[in-house]
C-alpha cells in the first residue's frame, strides 16, 4: 500500500450544530489524530470524537459552530505510514427531517416562440426551516415509483446545491438556469440556484409527486401536488405556479397551495405572492352565517345574474376563509363537496363573503357590478368559481358551509317556497335570511329580497332584522306589522329574554278570542335571549285577519325546573 488516505466525506451530523462525521478512504490509526490537523475554513475542531477501535475509517469532529465551507485535513497516516499532504472536500451540512419544505412548484411552464415573451422552465422551489446552512450535494428529488416499484432520482449537481439559513433556492436543470433568469428578470443576483444534472425536472401537468430525500434523515419533504389546487377562478393556470401558503403547514394539504398572484405567473427567490399579511382564526359552528341565496337567477339577454351565496361573521374573530368548501349535506366531507375559497381571505367581523358560480366565458372582474350596481357600495370579499361551479337548484335544496379541518359551520336546507306568497315571479329574487342568529334551517327565518336588483350580495339583508336587545323583557317589533311584501313591516320579530340561562322555550299566538292561531315554537332549548319571527301566517298556512294577536311565551329551566312566562301584544294589518 503506497497510497495515502484522504478525506471521502464530510458531513454535518443531522440535529446538531456543531459535529461533523468524517469519512477517509481507509482505516487511519485513531490515536495519531490530533485537533490541528483539520480545518473547517480557518476554524479548528475543539475536539475528536474518536471510536474505541485501533483504527477506523471516521471519526466525528466537534467545531464551535458550522458554517457553510470545506474541511482540510493535513498530515493524515495510514497503518502502512502513507501520509497525506492535504486532503480537501466541501462540508456536507445534512439536512434534517423537516428542516427544509417545497415552497412552490412551476409544473406547466408558459412555452410559445411565438409570443415575443422569454419561455418559462419548470422550477422547484424549497425553502429551508433552519437557521443553519445546508448542503444537498448527497440529496435526491424523487417521484412517483413505477411499476416495477422504482423511484425517479434526480440528482444535485454539487458544486451548486446550497441553501442559507432560512433562505431559499429554486432547483431547476441545469440547461433552464440561464432560462429561469431570462424569464424571471427581477431575480436576485445572489439568488440560489440548485441545478440537478438531469435535462428535466419532469414535472406533470396531470399532477404528481415531489419528494425531497436526503442520507440519513431519509424523506425531508414530500408534495403530492394536483391541478385542482389552482384557485377555480382562473380560465387558465398555465405559466402559473402552486405556491405554498405557510411553510408550517401539511405539505400535501390541498388547501396550504393556490395560484400565485404574481404579475409574472410565480415567484422564485422571492416571498411567495400568497403569504398571508395579518394574522387570523379558525372557524367554529357559529362564527359564520349563511345570509342570501341567490338559486334561481335570470338568464335572459338582458340579464347578467349567477346562482351566489353570501356569507356573514357574526363573531368577534378575524376568520381565514382558505379551504372552505360547501356540500349538498351536512355530513359531507371535503372529496364530495366543492371548495370554494382557495387564498387567505381573511372575514372581518361584521364582514360579508360572497361566493359566485360564474356561468360566464369572459374573466370580467365587475361580474357582480354589472348585474348587482349597488354591489359598488360593498366591503364584501369573493370568490368566483369557474371550472368546479356550485349548482344550487330552483326547486330547493341544502347548502353545509364546513372550514378545512370539515367542522359544519352554517347549514341552510332552502326551498321556493319560502319566497313571499304572493310573489308573482320569483326568478332572478334571492332569498334573504331575515336574522343572522337565528337557524338557518328555519323557514320564517327567510323571504324574498325586496331590492329592486333582485338581491342584495355583499350587502346587508333589504329583510334584516335588527340585533335583540340586551335587556330581560318581552319586546316585539314593529306593531302593527303588515304582510305585503314591499320590505316595510313584513314580519315582527319577538325578542325575549328570560332569567334561565339554558331555557326551554315554547311561545305560541292567540288571537283576540283566546283561540291559538299559531304555535312558533313547540319546544326549544335556547339561551337566555333569543328572537322568533312571526310573518303573518297561522299554523294553516294562510294570513291571519287585522286585529289584536297575544304573544305568549313560557320558558322551563332545564336544570331547576322552574317555569317564566312572557306576554305581549301585536297588531297585525293586511290589505285586502
């Protein structure tokens, strides 16, 4: 053997922030080793971590802390006295699991020679979670495994593939790096650009999957992307990339990926386009109310009209609407239902959302104006879907508002026959909640709009009630109240509050003759306030005749039993 050892590898050990394994070509005789003989850049290991063998082929370094850079070692013999001058190799700083996640994905790249514009490469790019710098010379992208149950590697060229403390590179072949700056001209100088020795990222348009492997920590990251990820708005997602929405966040999780707002279709190097800019919450059964359904717009040649859904925060949380989805029953589950916001919308309290089926070919933004002038007036936020539309039908039916995690928000079981009776056309008339706290289940709940646009989206109800007094007393309003539906005085709400804090409510009608007309509530537990609406209708289902009506509630605590009674009076009038 007349061959001197050298140094094969050298690795930061994963976790840690100061230990480095070395790898030599050959057992070295441990006890000749000394701190001096290595460097990291300038800086001197402050111990060897040596096995308790004679010889052996690593060792492990301990160095005040790693940076990026190469590690020397001079002066190494092997047992037969070889010696080596200097032995050089770049440090290997191993990524842990985790450290590192995908931050965005260009998979269906804007390519025409034609349009004058700088083609687009597909790119890849990760962001790193550690506040130490990592080296992914040893790392590997991976797919799909095919049949034979092989995976498609891709590999690092070496010499490139450096990702800075919580910084970020875009990965792409080495052919698109010149590419990826041309299309991108905004780029960073001292942007970092990881090449893979392949001619192609091999991205699908169809979807896929994109892992990040590494040795020793094995998987760092994986993303199981689809096209159905892209916000359902966009007549085309091409020259578009999936940007990931918090890096924290589940990787595969359809509803931590959109479509990039970038004016240039992505962002690589940069913040991605769709972070989040103000903190928010997640919704509960409650916070957030079904307000207006629009089932049965026009569709004439005059008419712009949509099938909408308008949506109300009732509490006092800023709530992220990303990832909500609708299904045709409570039970549904996100694969059966259809989301239908697809950024961090973030809803106010006291703000309106507005979800819009767009039937319309053109991308006009003023959808809503057009057919809804008074739309201009509104703070509302919307989402217009396009390719995955929500049909709501005429007859009637059932709309589950559920956030991400699949938590029943609001729930509405609709029909036409809760337009006013004496509508004559109810076509192109939403139907409107009168009271937001009130359930949405309810059929004196809703009516017709009285607005002369047939709706009022993003804008509060032409039927609204006001909130309930926070007082204990009986107070129903307006009296006298007169069914005529020209959205003055339909229906009277009774507004209660008893001394019971979970109480038993049952409230029913009597006319001037002590005769039952009809029963609003049979039996309820509710809170210590609530609200009934009473439209004019007896338990027949025709108008009652102008005259004195007795409001009568009896409320029993369901824990002690005992029983409060409430009365009022309300004057019902109707034109013949």
């Amino acid at each position: 053997d007349e061959i001197a050892p050298h140094i094969l590898r050298a690795a930061a050990k994963p976790g840690t922030a100061s230990l480095v394994g070395v790898r030599f070509s050959e057992p070295i005789p441990v006890d000749t080793l000394a701190s001096p003989q290595f460097r990291l850049n300038e800086t001197t290991p402050v111990r060897i971590h040596k096995p308790q063998l004679k010889y052996s082929s690593e060792i492990v370094l301990e160095f005040p802390d790693l940076v990026a850079g190469v590690v020397v070692a001079r002066g190494i013999s092997d047992a037969a006295k070889n010696t080596t001058v200097e032995s050089r190799v770049r440090l290997h700083l191993q990524p842990a699991k985790e450290s590192i996640v995908i931050n965005e994905l260009l998979y269906e790249p804007l390519v025409d020679e034609f349009d004058g514009i700088p083609d687009q490469p597909e790119f890849i790019e990760i962001r790193s979670l550690s506040g130490e710098p990592q080296v992914l010379g040893d790392c590997v992208l991976s797919g799909r495994s095919n049949e034979n149950g092989a995976r498609d590697l891709l590999n690092f060229e070496t010499d490139n593939a450096v990702l800075s403390p919580h910084g970020l590179a875009v990965i792409v072949s080495g052919d698109d790096a010149s590419l990826l700056r041309r299309a991108f001209p905004e780029l960073p100088a001292d942007a970092s650009i990881a090449t893979i020795l392949e001619s192609s990222l091999r991205l699908t348009n169809e979807g896929g999957r994109v892992a990040l492997e590494c040795p020793d920590a094995g998987i760092i990251d994986v993303v199981v992307y689809t096209p159905e990820w892209h916000e359902d708005s966009m007549p085309s997602t091409r020259g578009r990339s999936l940007e990931r929405i918090d890096a924290t966040a589940a990787s595969s999780r359809a509803t931590n990926w959109t479509t990039s707002r970038a004016l240039t279709g992505a962002t690589p190097a940069f913040e991605n386009s769709v972070t989040p800019s103000q903190p928010a919450s997640p919704a509960s059964l409650g916070d957030i109310a079904i307000t207006e359904v629009m089932f049965e717009p026009r569709s004439d040649d005059q008419s712009f009209q949509f099938e909408y859904i308008e949506l109300y925060n009732l509490s006092e949380k800023r709530i992220d609407l990303n990832g909500f989805y609708a299904t045709d029953s409570g039970a549904g589950s996100d694969s059966t239902g259809i989301r239908i916001w697809y950024d961090p919308a973030v809803l106010a309290p006291d703000q309106y959302g507005l979800v819009i089926s767009n039937p319309f070919d053109d991308t006009d933004d003023d959808i809503v104006t057009r057919a809804f002038p008074s739309f201009t007036d509104s703070a509302a936020l919307t989402s217009t879907l396009r390719r995955r539309r929500f049909t709501l039908p005429n007859q009637g039916g059932e709309i589950a508002l559920h956030n991400p995690e699949g938590v029943l928000i609001d729930r509405v079981v609709y029909s036409s026959d809760w337009h006013h009776p004496h509508l004559a056309e109810s076509r192109g008339i939403s139907l409107e909640r009168i009271s937001e706290t009130l359930s949405g289940t309810l059929p004196s709940n809703w009516t017709s709009s009285v607005h002369l646009e047939g709706g009022t989206p993003g804008l509060p109800n032409s039927v609204r009630s006001s909130p309930a007094p926070g007082r204990r007393s009986l107070e129903i309003s307006p009296s006298p109240f007169l069914p005529d539906r020209d959205g003055d005085r339909d229906h009277t709400t009774i507004r209660y509050r008893f001394k019971a804090v979970r109480p038993f409510v049952q409230a029913t009608i009597f006319d001037s003759r002590g005769r039952p007309v009809r029963r609003l509530s049979t039996g309820t537990i509710s809170s210590s306030d609530g609200s009934l609406i009473w439209d004019g209708f007896d338990d027949a289902g025709a108008l009652v005749r102008s005259g004195i009506y007795v409001i009568y509630l009896r409320a029993t605590d369901v824990v002690s039993n005992s029983t409060e009674e409430l009365r009022g009076v309300v004057v019902a009038a109707r034109i013949k």
